[in-house]
C-alpha cells in the first residue's frame, strides 16, 4: 500500500483514529500542495481547489482523489479522466448543514429576524413588523438529490408543498409533485419559495433566465444554494432592482468572492451568504466518516467506492 | 341573541363572512373597550388586556369572554369567576408562528445569520465564522402543551432528541424523554437547548435560579417563550454576564415593554426580541377559526366550548 497524501491537516484528535485504524498505511498532512509528497501519493485526499492539470505529470502513482468537498469545477477533469483515476467525494455531507442553513433563512425572512436584530442594536423595543408564516406555502426545488431530499423532508415537517424540478421529472424523494427542469417555467407560478442546488454544469449555466423571474410570484423568495452561473449575475441583480420578486438569499456566485464593487451588495431585497451555507465545525470528521469506509474497501482492493464520480460530468 | 362586542377591529374580508354565516347575531367591533358596548355585550372578543374589573359592573349581559391571545394575566379573574363568566381562549393558535419563531433563532444561531447580516452590512466576503449544526443536539422543553408539542415534532424532524419536564412527568407528545418539572436541575446537564414555554403562574414565578443555569452546559442556548417571570431579571442578567451558558433568546420580560434602561440592552450573548414571536399577519383570521366553531355551538345552546379555560388557575 502506497502513501495516502492530505493537502489539508485534521485536527489531532482526528488523525490519531486514522492511524490506528490504518496501521498499514503511511500518512502525509500538508496544508498546501506539494509535488514532491503528491509524487509519493497513490491517494489524494484534498479540498479540491489545489491539484492543477500541471501538477498531474508528478502524479506517477496517484490512483484515486478524495474530495472532501461537492463541487469539483476546479479540478483538471479531463487529464484525470485520461490518466483513470478514480474520484470521489463527500456527496451528502452537505445535505444536514445546508438544508439548517436554508432554513435558517427562509424562517429568518418569515419571522423577520434581521428586523429584531436591527431594533436591538439601536436598543428599541419595536413590534411594527410583520412576521409571516412558512406552514401553508409552497416550495419549488431545483435539482433535487441528496440535498433536495433533505431540504424537502424538513419542509414538509413544516407543512410546506414541495415541488420538484428534475431532468427526469421523475418522482423524487420528499417532494409531492416532480417535473422535468423543461416544464420549470409553467411551475414557477405556484411557489413561494424557490430553490436553486443544482450544480454547474454545461445545461445548468444561466438556465435560469429574467423571464423565470418575470413567473415567479411578487412575493416569492429565490434562494441559490447551487453554483452562482445558473443565473447571470447582471440579470438578477436586475430583477432585484425590479423588484420582480420579494427577496433573494444567494450563498454561491458568478464569481467568488464576490467582487467589492458587485451591485448586489447596494441591494436591500437580497441576503448574501459567503459560500458557505454548507460549512461546519464537524465538517472534516463527517469527511472522514465517509473516507474511512471507501479506504477500507480500497485496501481490500475493491474499487466500487462510495460517492464515485463520474468527474467529465462533473457530478 | 344579544350582542357580540369585539374590542378590535378584523379586517373587512374577515368581517364578512361573520356577517354572512351568523346573520342572527349583532356584531359591535371597536377599537379600544368601551362600557355602553359592554354594557349590550352577551359575548366579548378581546385581546385580554383592556377588561379591568371595575368594567365587569357594567357587564349586566356579559356570559362568555373569548380573548383572542394565549395569556390572561391582565385579566380580572377572580371578578370573572364570580360571575360564572366563562372564557376560552384562542390556545393552540401560537403553536405553529412560535415554533416557527423558536427555530428561526436556533437555526440563525448555529448558522451564523447574525454574523452573515453583519458582514453583508460592512459589504465584507468574510467566512471567518463556525457555523455548528442542530441535528444531533439535545433539547429540554420546559412545560411541553400544545406548544411544546410542536416545538418537539419539528426538533425531532431535524434529528434532535427532545426531553420534556411537566408537572406530572407523564409521556407527552413529541417528546424522547419526559420528566417531572420537580426533577428539572438532574436534567439540566443533558440539554444543548433549553426552551422554556411555562405559563406565568403561583408555582412558575421564579421557578429558574442561578443554581439552573449552573446546571447548564456552558454551551447551552436558553430560550424563554413562556412568561418573562420564571427568572428574576437579575439573576438572569448576572448568569449572561458570567458568561454561565453560550446565548440566551428571550421574547418574554418581567417588565414589558423591557424598560430602556435594562441591562439586558447591554449584551452581547442575548437576542431580544419583542414579545412578538407568535405573531402573524395570519393571527386573527387563525383566531377568528376558533371563536367560529365555538359561536355556532353557543347559539345551539352548548357550553363545553373549545379551549375553555379556568380563569383561577390561569390556563
């Protein structure tokens, strides 16, 4: 068994259960990227951010990449894909944090949180607000998998309709409708909250468009927890200049970080979360919970890992 | 039929159809009570804070009191008893905005809305926060009715292991565990969160010293949504000033409105919000569902109203 290199360092408390687990395997940390340790690597355990097309030529025995992260945009797709070495990821380690995260804003905006904060600070006690409910109303998700089924199952606790948009149309977990992403502009109508987790991907980007704003309801919340090209960003800081919809709660964009001289920050009707809906303090124990397993099975030589990517997909 | 005198004024499409399915009844709306439409009133409709006892003289016809809120504390319930006047309430109405209240503030905490809606006013990219997670925690809901049983249906959806103390320590809904409220300190300890949704009565005055919240976590959340009075103040102020839990959430006061000179304005691991974490714009078509059913009964001649209440005990 070769070396198993990580370009990130888990907590100490962390790292003594990978070596008594895996006595049999040598262990890098670094905290960056190095040739000279991803040269030794037959296992790349990595953020997904540092590993370029360059590096790969180092790579001799470099077999199989672990991402501990969802999104693998920055990653040289095609080299990996020539060279076969397998990818997986920590698909599903998003679903508990996000779906709390997307629920923390949505209840936030009905039961008008950042207006109690703000009379707080300015030490008032003020009742002139008027929170709304969520029970009763209607969500749309976009792209619903692992986290939309995770996102659909606290809603409906809340009483909320969900709809679904896939590619299939096909039923999908926690949602009381499903439609095909086709048929999406002819369901926009119906939701009260609509949200976005698809991935980027070549049919994905700038799918959604000004006239599925123009559909969507006055008083609709639009909520992107996917990647930030499935809507041009002048297009929807346009609609929010329109008012076209009640409010937008945005955690991924174009381009990240978000520029200091973006619109979006003048804007009044939107929330900006720093892509980071999804992190949390048990985030690189949760990543070891589900690497731990595929190492077990690739030491017994089995490559069927969990969460195998098909990485020119990029899902 | 005599009169039904509401000291508030529905909004006109609520009126109608009161109008138009109780044609025999004489309905008065007013905005504040006055004693000559009190004088007529065979039932009253009332928020419960403006009926003081030196009005009930006036009541001549007054036989069913029906207050549109959950607490009656400003109410004159001895006078009422005496005059066998019977009151119900609109109990159950809150359970789901206050839910929804509760867990907009948990959730916003553990994922770190404060800190988000901060940045975002600096126009700042900063993740330099640890959001945490809910799921997995534990939760103790003091006095766990109605309320509290929505409030452990949604924590246990979000994987929450929910405990409950009521007085008799019988199973209650919605909850893993139940004690006896007698029992609470020993409890203390297991809980992450701790809600409180008491009423305010002879035994809850005070019911929470110091000596509780040492038994806390130093972790823990404190939420009270019940009444202000089940801490003293300054007990409550010297416990978030000794830093003895994490964050308290409080929407309810021993003095309400909370005076400008609190100290409690002067904190920074408190959220204040203003006694209005049941509130919604939905409240009194939502009130008006109740007093409904209850009416027709009464014009049948029926007495065992919904949510009739004994106004000596308070619920």
């Amino acid at each position: 068994m070769g070396t198993i290199y990580f370009t990130f360092e888990p907590r100490e408390d962390l790292k003594q259960p990978l070596f008594s687990e895996f006595p049999q395997v040598d262990f890098l940390f670094d905290t960056k990227l190095d040739v000279e340790k991803l040269a030794q690597a037959e296992i790349l355990v990595t953020y997904g951010e540092d590993l370029k097309e360059q590096h790969l030529q180092y790579a001799d025995k470099l077999q199989w990449i672990f991402v501990a992260s969802a999104g693998i945009e920055k990653m040289p797709a095609e080299a990996i894909a020539k060279r076969n070495i397998i990818v997986s990821n920590v698909r599903g380690i998003h679903k508990k944090p996000m779906t709390e995260s997307i629920l923390a804003h949505i209840l936030a905006l009905k039961r008008v949180l950042p207006f109690i904060y703000e009379q707080q600070q300015k030490k008032e006690w003020n009742k002139k607000a008027r929170p709304t409910e969520l029970n009763g109303s209607t969500a749309l998700i976009i792209g619903p998998g692992a986290i939309g089924g995770e996102i659909g199952r606290i809603l409906q606790a809340f009483d909320v309709h969900t709809i679904g948009c896939n590619r299939s149309g096909n039923e999908a977990p926690y949602m009381d409708e499903t439609y095909k992403l086709d048929d999406l502009k002819q369901h926009l109508p119906k939701a009260d909250i609509v949200i976005s987790i698809l991935p980027s991907t070549k049919e994905t980007k700038h799918l959604l468009t000004r006239e599925h704003f123009e559909k969507m309801k006055n008083s609709a919340i639009f909520m992107n927890f996917g990647r930030g090209d499935v809507v041009d960003t002048d297009t929807l800081i346009k609609v929010l200049q329109d008012k076209l919809i009640e409010h937008a709660v945005l955690d991924v964009y174009e381009l990240e970080p978000l520029p200091s001289d973006s619109l979006l920050w003048d804007l009044d009707n939107v929330t900006l979360s720093p892509h980071f809906s999804s992190h949390s303090s048990r985030y690189v124990e949760r990543s070891l919970d589900i690497f731990k397993p595929s190492l077990k099975k690739w030491l017994n030589g089995e490559r069927d890992l969990e969460n195998k990517m098909d990485i020119l997909r990029g899902y």
